[in-house]
C-alpha cells in the first residue's frame, strides 16, 4: 500500500471542507472493506484517506412511524441487524445487510460503503431501491438528494462528484401492511458476490390482498443496480396470485442485461432472475400480510 | 445482545499474569519447550511468539477530542487499547492493525493468510465483535477494546473453547486456530447455547485448509455446554 495520510474529521461541516480541499486527492474511509483492498491492489491511490466514521449524522440509525428511517451511510452491518427496528420494519435490507461477507467483514462494512464502491452486485443496494431509498448528499455545492436507483452509473462509478460525500439514507415509513425481502444466488453458502440479487418491497390491501405499492430491484445483471419499473407498476392494484407474479416474473427478466461470467452465463442469470423475483414477491407479501406496521 | 467479554476484567486479569514486564520480562515458554511439551495445546492457547512489551499505565488519550486531525503519511505515534492494556505504537496510517499486532507488538496469534478479508486468520475482537484485522487501519481501531487470542486465555488458564479444541482435537496445523478460536467465542458470548448451523454461520469466514470444520464444530458445542454448566 502507498503512503497516506488519515484524516478525522468529527464533523460533517469539517468533512466537506477537508473533501472539498482535497478534490480527487482523497477518498472517505468508511468500514475499509472495499478500500483497503483497492488501496493495496493499486486500483485507487488517494493521498488522503479521511474516515468518516466519527461524524455523528453518518453513524446513526433512527427510525419512527411518523418519519421512516434514517440510516447514516457509515453505520457497520452489524447495528443494522442487531437493531429490533430494523428487523421488523425492514427485514429485507436487513437480510441484506447480513449477508455482505462473513460476520468479520460485517462488524465493519456499511451500507453507504456498498453503495458508493458502485458494484454492480452489491447486495444491499436492490433491497434500498425496492424500499424508494433516497441517498443524501453533501458536497462542496451543498446538498442534494438522489434516489438510489439513479445513484450508480457503471461499474465503479456513482454520481458522486469529487468532494461529495453521502451522508445518509431516508426511506419512508412503512405502510400498514408492507414489508421487504431480498434473496442472492450464490452457488455456495456465504462468502460469495452475488450471481443474481432481487430485492423486493410490497405494500397491500389485506382486505382484498391486492397490491397498492410494490417495487422491485435486481442486482449482478447489468452495469448497475436496476430497478424494475415495469414488473413493479404491473402489480398495483393487482391481486397477489400466481399469474401476477409469473407476469412480474416476466417483465424483471426483460429489463435484466446480464453478461456470461465464470460465475454464471447470461442465460441461467437471466432464468435466475425468474426464480428470485418469484421468490422474493411471494416472500415479502407474506411478511406484509402479517405485518401490523401502526 | 452482548458483544462485551462476560467478565468485565477478564482481559486485565489475563494481561496481568501475563505481562512480562511484571517478572524477568523474558518470553515464558520458549517455542521449543512449548511445542515439545504441550504440543497441541500450546498451539491453541496462541501464545507462540508473545514477546516482552511493557503496557503503559497512562490512561488512553481520548483519540477523538479536538478539531480533525491529519496523521501520515510518516510514522504517527498513538494508542491501542489490546488486551486490557494500553499500548503506544509508532506506525505509519497505512499500516493495518494486523501488521501492528503482529510486527510492533509482537502479538503473533493472528495469523497473516490472504491479507484480502477471505479467510478470517487474523480475526480479533472490537469490542467484543469479530473483525478481519488485515482489513482495517491499526488507526482506526484507537478508541477501541481489541482482544486477540493471547488475551482470550493462556495455558494455565485456558478459555473453555481452547480446552475443547484440544479435547475435540480440532486442528492440525493449527493455523486457522487462532482466527477460528476468536470467531466462535464472540459466536458464544452473544448466543452462548448455538445450534451447529449457528456455529457454521459464525465460522463462515473462516477457511481451514487441513478440514477441521467437523471438529471445529463439536469443539464449539462442547465449549458452549461447559461455559453454561459453570455459569
Ligand atoms: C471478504 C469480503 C467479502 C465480501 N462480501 C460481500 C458480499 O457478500 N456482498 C457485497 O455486496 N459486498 C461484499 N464485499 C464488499 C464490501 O464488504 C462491501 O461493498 C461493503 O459494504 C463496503 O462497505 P465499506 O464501509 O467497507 O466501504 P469502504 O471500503 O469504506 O468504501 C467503499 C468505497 O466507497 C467510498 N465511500 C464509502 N463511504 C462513502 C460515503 N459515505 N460517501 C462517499 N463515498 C464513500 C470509499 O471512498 C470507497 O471508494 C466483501 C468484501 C470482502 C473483503
Ligand atoms: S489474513 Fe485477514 S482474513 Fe485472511
Ligand atoms: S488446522 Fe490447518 S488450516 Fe485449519
């Protein structure tokens, strides 16, 4: 690893102006679990690395029924599923979040981390589209908000522009009866990057369990995260049977543009996406119908 | 859940019969008596290799007060909290907290495999939770409690997992040991009464290359059944 020098800062005005000064020179230090790696490997040689883990807004977890949550984009996976809000009301990003690496790697890695390394199969970013997660931002500029579907625009490469920083997730409340799941395929147990990711979210009218929200994210089938605008709309308003999801099913699998790798072909990732996203539906509508959010 | 050691001064007590710098200040055992003598089990207890370190008696500074600081990209001087003592350590940022435990302080119990967060011989606990230490910044772990194995138990005084490993004959070379020893304590102290699928969850990051994992997995059972027979 080359030289560098660590910076601090213990506030968020601090961080901005340190990022600002550096420009393209530094990179924010979050967990280190994609960074250091990089850093060691030679693909990214910033001369400051600043941690920004001591910066009240970027490690805190609060949530409410009035507001929804706020995740701080530098909170480590481990206070995501040790928190009870957490694992009842987003059990899906949650899932998520336990998933990234072994229980080592999630005492350190965070969800703004995965998101920002701009991984295409990162795991925790299908489960924050299908929930309508919006990024907060701040930058030399000011601030601004993005949804994380637009968020990451090829492998590697997110709209963050040098001296930005990404401060925190807001998700909306949950709904009455709403949930979330995400499932991967991976052809071991733990410790794999993602062949296929869907993550998917569902709100419903028990009395008719017909759907009055539902979104859909797939990750490891293109250059990005995507979101599966038309296999979402196609299930609102729609009861939640068999042929809504084989639909569903259908319209995630059109928007999917897998490559062949040595972790899959294109064509099984393609069918596997069929698989998940039933899966994943049908999952999600069950925690949402025993749900009683409020 | 907890992530803390069940004994609060569990690490102090450790670290006080075991410092050095308390007697003659030279290693206790040499590695060759120790291999000669207690063969596997002072493999498991970790301890090969300790070399004498004074631990400082100053209080911790507070590494977070004051305005932000910059240090690097030359050597930086700062303090560790390992094993219920206070270490100085002059380091450069870019070194990682394995490379100090193992290089500075001569704490060679983590062991340095695939230095990528792959294989989990460098485990150690922050604050009481499992962590790689290849995979982060000595720097960035001040503020922290750090236990590494020599700090979980010792030879006279052996953690119920290390007797196990022993009674279960869990290892073979013995590499793995240390980081899967690390692991599967801070697996019991947050669910001391796992079932073997949450013992092979809490392993996950652990790769054994001589295949242990069977006994591995008993060891672990029968530790977690001993610790609650004495609690
Ligand atoms: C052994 C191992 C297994 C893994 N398994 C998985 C897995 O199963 N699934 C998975 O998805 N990933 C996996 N990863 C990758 C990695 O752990 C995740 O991507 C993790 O979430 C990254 O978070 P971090 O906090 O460690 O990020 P860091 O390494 O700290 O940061 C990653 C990148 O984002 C930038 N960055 C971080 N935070 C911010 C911010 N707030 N604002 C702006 N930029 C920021 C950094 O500068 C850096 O470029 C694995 C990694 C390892 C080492
Ligand atoms: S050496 Fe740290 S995980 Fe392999
Ligand atoms: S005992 Fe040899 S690597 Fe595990």
């Amino acid at each position: 690893m080359h030289a560098i020098n660590y910076e601090a800062p213990k506030s968020l005005d601090e961080a901005v102006k340190l990022l600002a000064a550096h420009g393209e020179k530094a990179r924010p230090l979050s967990g280190g679990t994609d960074l250091l790696i990089q850093l060691r490997a030679g693909t990214r040689r910033p001369e400051f690395v600043v941690d920004i883990k001591q910066i009240p807004e970027l490690t805190r977890i609060s949530f409410s029924l009035q507001h929804g949550l706020r995740l701080g984009a530098a909170a480590p996976c481990i206070s995501i599923h040790e928190n009870s809000d957490m694992r009842k009301y987003y059990p899906g990003l949650t899932e998520a979040a336990h998933l990234i690496g072994s229980l080592q790697i999630q005492s350190r890695a965070t969800v703004g981390g995965n998101l920002c390394n701009g991984s295409p199969a990162a795991d925790t970013t299908p489960a924050l589209i299908a929930l309508g997660a919006q990024a907060r931002v701040i930058g030399p500029k000011g601030e601004r908000t993005v949804p994380v579907d637009g968020f990451c625009l090829a492998p590697g490469r997110t709209v963050l522009q040098p001296g930005e920083l990404l401060v925190e997730f807001h998700i909306p409340a949950p709904e009455r009866h709403s949930s979330d799941a995400y499932l991967r395929f991976i052809p071991r147990n733990e410790m794999d990057i993602a062949v296929v990711g869907v993550g998917a979210a569902l709100s419903l009218d028990v009395s008719d369990d017909r759907v009055v929200e539902a979104r859909i994210g797939l990750g490891a089938v293109g250059p990005t995260p995507i979101f599966a605008a038309e296999a979402s709309k196609s299930l609102i308003g729609k009861t939640l049977d068999a042929a809504a999801i084989e639909n569903a099913a259908r319209l995630a699998i059109a928007v999917a543009t897998p490559i062949d790798d040595m972790r899959g072909t294109a064509e099984f990732r393609r069918h596997v996406v069929g698989v998940l996203t039933r899966r994943t539906l049908a999952k999600a509508a069950e925690r949402a119908r025993e749900a009683n959010q409020r | 859940m907890s992530r803390r050691p069940r004994d609060p001064h569990h690490n102090e007590k450790i670290a006080a019969e075991f410092d050095p710098a308390a007697d003659d200040g030279g290693p206790k055992l040499s590695r060759r008596s120790f291999l000669k003598g207690a063969g596997a089990a002072a493999a498991v207890a970790g301890l090969l290799g300790v070399q004498p370190a004074a631990a400082d008696d100053a209080a911790p500074e507070p590494p977070l007060a004051g305005a932000a600081e910059r240090l690097g990209p030359g050597p930086a001087t700062f303090k560790l909290r390992i094993n219920g003592a206070t270490r100085t350590v002059t380091a450069e940022p870019r070194v990682t907290l394995l490379g100090v435990l193992r290089d500075h302080l001569g704490l060679t119990g983590a062991k340095l495999v695939c230095d990528r967060g792959a294989c989990g011989a460098c485990t150690v606990h922050l604050d009481g939770a499992p962590v790689t230490s290849c995979m982060m910044l000595a720097i960035d772990a001040r503020g922290h409690e750090i236990t590494t194995i020599e700090g979980l138990g010792a030879p006279d005084r052996m953690h119920a997992l290390q007797d196990a490993f022993v009674a279960k004959d869990a290892l073979q070379c013995g590499f793995c040991t240390p980081g899967m020893t690390m692991a599967l304590s801070a697996a019991l102290e947050a669910n001391p009464n796992p079932s073997p699928a949450e013992i092979k969850h809490a392993i996950a990051g652990n790769i054994c290359r001589c295949g242990t994992y069977p006994h591995v997995i008993e060891a672990a059972l029968a530790a977690a059944q001993a610790a609650r027979g004495q609690a």
